[in-house]
C-alpha cells in the first residue's frame, strides 16, 4: 500500500487536526464509520502492543498497560490505522487472556495484534498502519497538537 493510498484515507476522513486528541479522534472515526469502537486497557503479554478484534457489530481495541503512555498513544492509533485501511484479520484466541475471552463470549474471535518490530518489518499491511501512524502525527505536529501524542486523555 502507498503513501498515497494512505493520505488519500486520512483525507477521506475529513478530519480537522486542529481539534486533535485521541479520545476526538477516535469518536470521529466511529461517527464516520458508524460502528463502535471500545478501547480497553489491559495487561497484554510484554511483546504485544495492542490488539484490535473485530467484532459483528464493533470493534475492540484492547492496548498493553504495561507500556509507556506514549507507546499506548502510538499503538492505539496503529490499530485505527488497521480499521480504517480495512486490514486483514487473524485469529487472536491463543493471544487473548482468558477473561478476555471470556467477556468477547469465546468462538473463533479474529484479530491483528500489533507484534515485536520485526513482524511489522515483513508484513505490507503492518507497514501501510504505521506509515499512517506516521502521516496522522505529522498532521499533528503541523496544528501544534504535539502534546496529545505524548500524554493520555482523562
């Protein structure tokens, strides 16, 4: 996926990064997609960043606590990049902690959990989320939003 193809989605999103924060843009994406998307901190295995699940009628973010803000900020908006490219999923239940899966009611539960660095190196739609993790911060440094990289919401 190109540069290209990416910006064109961010355009396509319509969203004014002069009003950027993690918690506004995501509502805007949900808005725009019409489908709820819940994040949902928790403690996930140290090599994983965050996951996203997507479900029948919405999708889960579910982002690793142990990590620094920051990173939870970067990852967070790398599984949005997945939902909004409308990447591929795999099943994620060998993953997923067992009262996870328990509250997503079991069956086949299908995923893309965000890996050590060197799966995001040979995998184009890993590549494609953070290249469009990349284009949203520049956005958001040109509006002088820097600060809501860097530190998480109420």
């Amino acid at each position: 996926m190109t540069d290209i193809v990416i910006k064109t989605a961010i355009n396509q999103l319509e969203y004014d990064f002069d009003d950027f924060s993690l918690e506004h843009f995501i509502f805007h994406v949900k808005k725009l997609r019409q489908r709820e998307i819940i994040l949902l901190p928790t403690v996930l295995a140290f090599e994983i960043s965050a996951l996203w699940v997507k479900r029948e009628i919405e999708d889960y973010i579910f982002y690793n606590t142990a990590q620094h803000d920051i990173h939870q900020t970067h990852s967070i908006l790398h599984e949005i990049a997945h939902i909004v490219l409308d990447h591929s999923c795999v099943p994620v239940n060998d993953i997923l902690p067992k009262e996870l899966l328990a509250m997503l009611q079991n069956g086949k539960i299908m995923g893309r959990p965000r890996m050590p660095k060197t799966l995001l190196q040979d995998d184009p739609e890993e590549q494609a989320a953070e290249s469009f993790v990349y284009l949203i911060q520049e956005q958001i440094i040109d509006t002088n939003r820097l600060e809501h990289l860097t530190t998480q919401g109420s």
